[in-house]
C-alpha cells in the first residue's frame, strides 16, 4: 500500500519528497532532502542555546559542530524517521 501522490502533509514537512519513488531498500534517508537536514540542526542549536547561553562568536560556532555531530549521530543510528 502506498498513500495516494501528495498526500503526506508530515513527509512535506520534514523534507520527504512524497512522490519520489521508494528508495531501493526502503531506506528514508535516500528520500530526505539536505534542507530537512539543515532545519534539524538549526532546531538542536535553538535547543542548546537556551540551555547553554553563549555570548562570544567562538561559542556559538563551537554549538553548531556540536549541533551537526548530534544530528549526524541521530541521522546514521535511526531506523525510521
């Protein structure tokens, strides 16, 4: 069963082209677009910044690699999205 062309709201959202065709394998990550990527990063260094303040530049680049291992780490042990 596959949903009907377009019908995922939630794929849009998170940057799942919903009518690409299913990945060979069924593996999701072959369908996320790199802007969904950026956007999950960009909500982990909202997240850190409220509980970690930082007020010098180097602070905040030092969150961002933070924020871009973290997803990295999540994005490569998940099973499903």
């Amino acid at each position: 069963w596959r949903p009907t062309q377009g019908s995922d709201p939630a794929a849009a959202a998170a940057g799942v082209d919903p009518n690409a065709p299913p990945a060979a394998g069924g593996d999701w990550r072959a369908q996320l677009q790199p802007e969904a990527r950026s956007r999950i990063v960009n909500k982990i260094m909202e997240t850190l910044k409220k509980h970690l303040p930082v007020s010098v530049p180097e602070g905040l680049n030092e969150l961002q690699k933070i924020a871009v291992r973290f997803e990295e780490k999540i994005y490569t042990a998940a099973t499903n999205q």
